[in-house]
C-alpha cells in the first residue's frame, strides 16, 4: 500500500475513482491529505428517558435493535448555526461531504491538530473501506473542565489520508453505505443478518468462532 499525494489524490478524483460532495476548495487540500468539514446534524446522547415505569436511566444496550433509536436526540443546524460543546460532553456529528471509494483504496479519519488544540478529540480514528459511499461519522468530546466550545458546521475538523491497495479489496456494505447519519446510525444500526449479535448476547462466543472460523478445520480452544 502506499499513501497518495495530494497530486495522487487529485488525479483519482479526475478519473472518478475517489468521489467528494460537495466538491472540494482549496482550503481542504492537504500535501497528502484533505480536510473534511462538519456537518449540520449532531447526536446527542441521552441520559435517561420516559417509560410505563416512570422517568429511567437509559442503560445502554448497542445489541438492543429496539430501543437503541432513543439513544440520542438529533440536532439539526441550519445556515448561520452553531452547536455548543459543553465540558466533558460527548457527541456524535455527520461530515458535511460524502465520499465515494472505489475498491482500490481506502482511507483512514484523523483529528486535524487545531481540533486538537482546542481541547477537542476526535475519540477514535477509522478506517474507511474500499468501496465505501456514504457519509462519515465523526465522534467528538470536549475534554475541558469548564469551557464551552462553539461547534461550526462548515469548519475543517479532521482530515482523510487515503492509501492506494496493492489489489482490489473485497468490498461489503456496511450500515452506513449510500445513507445519511440518521438512516444509518440510529434506524439501520443493525443489519438484518443478527446472527453474531445473537451469540454475543448468549455469551455463545465458542459457538461464534467455531462455526464462523475463518481457518476452516481449525477448531477454537
């Protein structure tokens, strides 16, 4: 694998093999990498919610396709907006572009270094795969003590290196292909096939890699 330049990456645009929308400007180009900007919807986690039995904390059950919906409250900024951080919170926001990959490279999500400097973190880099078409979800936390941070849709938050494969990967939809943050992240955040969340609820997890060992005959102790 090897890391493309920001000629490289121009170049895959130009032939269709890497797609952005909206189209890039000259800010988000990097030497060998591009600046993604923030979104204009913001998921923030619930604490508790009402149920028959009352006013209850929410106990948090990804694996629970029923009520992981009333998770978060969804926030969606128009033009002019901003979005309050507030310390030590965390929350999820959508990327303002969508990307297209073909199944010859991949990419890879870090924090930009001024993200950084705000006291800001992106919590976990990703790994986008090849063939991906979709927005991206960008986990954020504000890891002051007391100050609160204005959030602009539009701002250059993190940024993509993108990796050439030395052959075509093979690709598999995942739940946020072709969908927006709330489509994939809250309606479709399982897919239909259940079958290993299942064994994980049961504790089955012998069960998960005997049956589903990528070594076949290789039995798991």
């Amino acid at each position: 694998m090897s890391i493309l330049t920001k000629r490289q990456i121009l170049e895959r645009i130009s032939k269709g093999e890497i797609k952005i929308r909206p189209h890039l400007d000259s800010f988000q180009l990097q030497a060998h990498a591009i600046d993604l900007r923030l979104g204009y919807t913001f998921l923030v986690p619930k604490k508790w919610h009402l149920t028959k039995k009352g006013r209850e904390a929410l106990k948090v059950d990804y694996f629970d396709r029923h009520v992981v919906h009333s998770y978060f409250e969804t926030v969606e900024l128009e033009q002019g907006q901003y979005f309050e951080l507030l310390a030590g919170e965390y929350i999820l926001v959508s990327t303002l572009e969508t990307i297209s990959l073909t199944k010859e490279v991949m990419a890879i999500l870090y924090p930009r270094s001024s993200t950084n400097r705000k006291g800001l973190s992106v919590d976990l880099t990703g790994v986008i795969n090849a063939g991906y078409e979709g927005q991206l979800v960008i986990p954020i936390r504000n890891n002051t003590d007391s100050q609160i941070i204005k959030l602009y849709p539009g701002e250059r938050f993190c940024q993509l290196i993108f990796e050439s494969l030395d052959e075509p990967a093979e690709t598999r939809i995942g739940r946020y292909q072709n969908k927006d943050i709330i489509e994939g992240f809250i309606i479709k955040q399982f897919s239909k096939d259940l079958t290993e969340a299942n064994l994980i609820t049961k504790g089955d997890i012998r069960k998960l890699k005997e049956k589903y060992s990528v070594n076949k005959g290789t039995r798991t102790k």
